[in-house]
C-alpha cells in the first residue's frame, strides 16, 4: 500500500501538478537548445575556463575535454582537465 | 517623427500571431492612430480573413515589390475605421519571391505616412521570418503556455538577439490563450513560469475567449466587444504600446480563500 500516494490523491482529488514536470523539462531542453544554437559559446567558454584554471595549474591544453550533458533531469558541464603541474602562486 | 515598424512572431503556428496583429491594429486605430498591418505570411493568406476583408483583395505584396501596381492601390482601407489599412500577402506566390531588403524598403517608406506598421510574421525560422524583421523596429513575441510554443519562441529570442542586420532592441512578449482554471489545477504554466525562463518584458496576458473564434467567423476584431475577456486584454495591450501604465489583473483564480469557497458551492 503506498500510503504517500494515497494520501495525495486523496487531498482535494489533486495529483502532482503536471506544470511542473514542464517547466523542469523546457529548462533542460532549453540549455542545450542555445548551447547549440549560440555561434561559439562552448569554444569561448573553454577559452575562459582555461585562462583562469592556468592561473593556477599547468593544464594539457590539447587534451582538455568539456562538454555539457543531461544527467538525471539536470544538464551539467563536465569538464575533464589533464593537470600537469600546479604553478607556485606569491602571496 | 517616424511610423513604428513592430512585427509579431513566434516560431511555432498556430500561436495567435495573425489574431494579434488583427486586435491591435484595429485597437490602435480605434485610438485615432494610422495603422497598416502587413500581411508578411506569402502564400498562407490569412490577416484578410480574420479582419473580414477577404473580398477587397486586388493586389498584394508581391505585386508591391515587384512593381506591379503601386503600394497606394494595394492597401486596402478598412471602412470600419478611419485609418486602418490592410497590405496583404500574395496566396499563389512563395516566400523567397520578396528579399529583407525589399521588406525593408517597403517599410521604410510606409514609416512616413503610418504611426504604426505591424508584420504579421510567418510561422518558421526561414526566409519568410527574415523578411518580416527585416524592416522592423520593434518586436512582439507571442506564444502559449505549452512547451513546444516557448521552446520555440525561445528560439526566436535568440535569432533576433542574433541578428546584427536589425535595429529591434529587447522584445516585448504576449502570453496567449492562458487557461486560468487549469493554472489553478498546476496543469498549466503561468506568466510567472514563462517569465522565468522566456526572461523578457510582458506585454500582456490574454486568456483562452471562445469569443475569438466568434469574431473571426464575422471578420470583426474581438477588441471591439467592450465585455469580453480577451477584448479586454488586447485593449490593454494596446495601451501599453502607446505607452500608458496598464496594471496587470490579476487572473479570476485568484479568487481567495472566499472566492474559492464559493465556487465550490455553486459548482454543487
């Protein structure tokens, strides 16, 4: 017996709202839809995440892989960084 | 001081565009301003018909940009009011038969006679959009709360933030045929919803009226019957585009705690 859903839909006979299965869907679509379609984005967000991880860290450019995926109703950037030396910071 | 070129797209169909640029052209021209409407949607005739102007067709846009006749003998006068006008599109033609700089060109000389130019925009993301935006200055974006429709006016957002040939700064949006029963019921997106991820400035917010499918079939713009809701809505849009300060009503919903105790009663 699953009390949990009894008991919702017995509350005034609502179910779960079905608007909000939509808003979470259309934000997911919606970020890789103008990942797409925006002309360099993924390139020039590269290029800044290495300008300001090489501050730091001495990275293998060439062998740096970014990309943005779904994963369990969520989009993430999944950077993945060969680090080869971290650089001594003054200060 | 220059006419207003304002185009009303929204990527997906079916959306409410032609009804749109119908309600507010014939608004605006209730409020004494000179208006044209164009007809931008080139082989998928449709503005003549919800305005009831079907039979005075004799040329067309096409014929406009082509040299055909004049731009004065294709615009029809709507004898309703006193200076609205119709350019409608050609039924036979396609879209590629008209250039951007062609719409330009035409709304750049209609910019010095009219107060206001709107374009109805062709559903798509193809030539027959970059030439409704062409000669645009200003942009209405209309869509319904459903996914597919803001999806792609998500995508037009874009375009238009995109596209360096065009003068049109942020645009403007219209929440069309808003359901606020199923709102309540969580079945539907609200202008909060929307807002939250179109991110744009509201123009208005007009709910789901039977009353537009009874004005198209007469031809006769739901603006102007004084107590409908959607008639209502427009003629705040309206007066939003001219500027003024129209608060946005809350929507029969929001009824409270009484108002909601009620209905239950009454729907015994």
């Amino acid at each position: 017996m699953d009390f949990k859903r009894m008991v919702t839909r017995s509350r005034l006979g609502e179910n779960t709202p079905s608007k909000n299965q939509a808003v979470d869907r259309l934000r997911l679509v919606l970020v890789h839809d103008r990942a797409k379609v925006t002309p360099g984005l993924m390139e020039k967000l590269k290029e800044e995440i290495i300008k300001a991880i090489t501050r730091y860290v001495e990275i293998d450019e060439g062998q740096m892989e970014m990309e943005l995926t779904s994963c369990e109703n969520r989009a993430e950037l999944v950077a993945s960084i060969p680090v080869n030396r971290i650089r001594r910071v003054s200060g | 001081m220059s006419g207003r070129v304002i185009v009303v797209t929204s990527g997906k169909g079916g959306v409410g565009k032609t009804t749109a640029v119908a309600n507010i052209g014939t608004g605006l021209a209730l409020n004494h301003h000179k208006v044209v409407m164009i007809d931008a949607d080139i082989g998928l005739r449709n503005l003549d018909v919800v305005m009831g102007l079907e039979n005075r067709i004799v040329y067309d846009l096409v014929d406009v940009v082509e040299g055909e006749c004049t731009l004065r003998k294709a615009l029809i006068k709507d004898k309703r009011f006193e200076n609205l006008f119709l350019l409608p599109a050609a039924q036979r033609r396609n879209k590629d038969e008209v250039s951007p700089e062609q719409m330009k060109a035409l709304c750049d000389e209609l910019r010095k006679e009219f107060d206001y130019i709107l374009v109805d925009c062709p559903a798509g993301i193809e030539q027959g959009f970059k030439n409704a935006i062409a000669g645009a200055t200003e942009a209405i974006i209309v869509t319904t709360p459903e996914i597919s429709a803001i999806r792609d006016a998500d995508r037009i957002i874009g375009l238009l933030q995109a596209n360096e040939l065009t003068e049109i700064p942020e645009p403007l949006l219209i929440l069309n045929r808003i359901r606020p029963e199923m709102v309540r019921k969580g079945d539907m997106m609200d202008i909060n919803d929307v807002n939250d991820i179109l991110a744009i400035k509201l123009l208005g917010v007009v709910p789901d009226d039977e009353v537009i499918i009874v004005s198209t079939n007469k031809g006769e713009p739901a603006v102007l019957s004084r107590n409908t809701k959607a008639g209502m809505a427009f003629r705040h849009i309206v007066q939003r585009i001219q500027g003024e300060a129209v608060p946005f009503m809350p929507m029969d919903f929001d009824l409270g705690i009484f108002g909601r105790l009620r209905k239950m009663f009454i729907n015994k």
